[in-house]
C-alpha cells in the first residue's frame, strides 16, 4: 500500500470517528428543538390563571373581589372575616390569613398577592421559597387606581373583566360635568384626618373642580383643629364617614358644634372605594359631584348624602 492509499485510509477513518458523536447530537437536540417550538407555539402560556391566589391585605381581597375573582382565591386577610368591615363575601367555608410567611407558605399558592406598604421581609422570604408574589403600586389618585386594576387583572388571568372595568371607569370620569367652580374646599375624614395631597380623596377635588384651601406645607396627613379650619377658611368642608358598621371615636369628633355650625358649605358622604380604591369610588366621586350642583351659594346649609 502506498503511503497516499495509507493516509486517506486513516483520514476517512477519523471523518467516520467524528461523524458518529455529531450524529448522536443531533439525534438529542432535535427533540429538544421541537419541545421548544411547542412551547413558543403555546399563546399566553405564562399568562395563565394561577388557580391557589393568596391575599394577604384587606384592600386586595376587595379589588380581587370586584375583578369577579374570588373562585381562584384559597385564603384571604383575617379583616375580611370581620362583618363590621368586609364588603367581599366569601360563601364557601374559607381560610383567613394574618399575613404570616409560614402559614401562606404552606397553603402551596400559586400567586401572592398584597398591597403596597406591606411587610417587606415577608414577601422576601416567600420569594426566597420561588412563591410568585405581587404587591400592587401605591393608591395615590384616579389613574394609579385603574394602574392597579390593571396591574391585578393581568396577574389573574382576568385581563378581559380588568380592561371593562378600566373602560367604565374612564367613561364615567370622562363624561363627568365638574361642578366644584373653583371653590375652596377642606376634606376631613373620621377623627378630623386631613389625607395627604397625593390621595384619592384629594384627587376627588380635582375632578369636581374644587381648589384644596390648605396651605401647600400642610397637605400632609395630619389631624385638623378648629383654628387651622377658621384660618383657612373654606367655602365647602367635605366629610368622608366611613362606611363600616364598626363604631369608633373618630365619628364623634365630626359632630363638633364648631364644624357642623361654621361658616362653611357642609357635605358628608360615605368613603365607599376610598381606602382601597375599588370602582365603587366613582359612586362617591359622582355623589359629590351632584351635592356640589344643588349646594347654595348663599347659605351655609349642610347637605348630607343618603343612600
């Protein structure tokens, strides 16, 4: 044998010895690739409606509730177990939470889902164990509720039911004749609370047209007294009761004399949607609006809202 009949001997001999591992490669990859183009192929895979929901705060079981979402709910905030607080009704026999890592932990959920400010370190150690989680952006004004909404509806898999709801809440904002003309307005809530100025209750003033007399360095949360209400001297006092069954000492201070006798327009409505930004907020949002239509310029008469 010549020496150029050995070396193409041995030269197809190592083409063969190479050949063989690339061809049991590929017999491996593709399975993989077709496992892969399945899944691409799947739409909104990921997007899916997580059936074990966790609510750890009292606001998310009410907007969980008003997405029309509770059947995917295994456990909800104790405070929802409160008749004298809980608007969300829970039927079937049902599990309440204290927001506690350990006892949501072991009810395996497949979403968490809670409201901004709450425990941090809690949602870190449920991340820590892979438990999806989702803590809603802060409630500051009108657009961040729907954000919030939204936000809720996509973690769901109630995009559809979220997006009508968004839709009939900026119809409604939308179509809203402001009556407020400008008007100086205070808003009190129970115990004489004045909401900070990036809140719904004060986002409600600039729907109606209604100008917030505090000075700008005092648009914080705090509490009123009479002489900061007298120097401020409001055309509209607006008073936001809580809608709760529950009594408390908050409610006593609105019946003042000073207030209910002041120089002042005087409206109270119950705060339904205002805590946790539900829809319902557009019924308070519209209830003012027409108590600010048919308020007298000439008197200082109080109108309360009934429902």
């Amino acid at each position: 044998m010549s020496i150029f009949s050995l070396l193409l001997t041995r030269y197809s001999a190592t083409q063969i010895d190479f050949q063989r591992p690339a061809k049991r490669l590929m017999t491996c990859i593709r399975p993989m690739g077709v496992c892969m183009l399945l899944l691409f192929a799947l739409p909104s895979f990921g997007r899916a409606s997580p059936a074990r929901v966790v609510s750890m705060h009292f606001c998310t079981d009410q907007l969980i509730s008003s997405l029309g979402a509770s059947a995917q709910l295994i456990s909800a905030s104790y405070l929802s177990d409160d008749a004298r607080l809980g608007t969300a009704t829970f039927s079937r026999p049902f599990h309440f939470n204290h927001a506690n890592a350990d006892e949501v932990a072991l009810l395996h959920p497949g979403l968490v889902v809670t409201d901004a400010y709450s425990a941090s370190n809690t949602l870190q150690l449920l991340n820590k164990l892979h438990i999806r989680t989702l803590s809603l952006p802060a409630l500051q004004n009108l657009d961040t509720m729907m954000q919030r909404i939204t936000v809720l509806g996509d973690a769901l898999g109630q995009h559809d039911r979220a997006a009508a709801v968004v839709g009939n809440l900026r119809s409604a904002i939308s179509g809203l004749q402001a009556a407020g003309k400008q008007r100086r307005a205070l808003v009190l809530q129970n115990g004489g609370w004045m909401a900070t100025d990036d809140s719904l209750a004060i986002d409600l003033l600039r729907h109606t047209d209604l100008v917030d007399v505090r000075p700008v360095s005092q648009r914080n949360w705090q509490r009123a007294t009479a002489e900061q209400v007298i120097t401020w001297q409001p055309q509209i006092i607006i008073v936001f009761k809580s809608s709760n069954a529950a009594p408390g000492l908050g409610q006593a201070w609105l019946q003042q004399d000073w207030l209910q006798q002041g120089p002042w327009q005087l409206i109270t409505l119950t705060d339904d949607g205002l805590a946790c930004g539900t829809p319902e907020v557009i019924r308070t949002l519209e209830q003012l609006n027409q108590q600010l239509a048919i308020l007298p310029t000439d008197s200082s008469r109080s109108l309360e809202h009934t429902p």
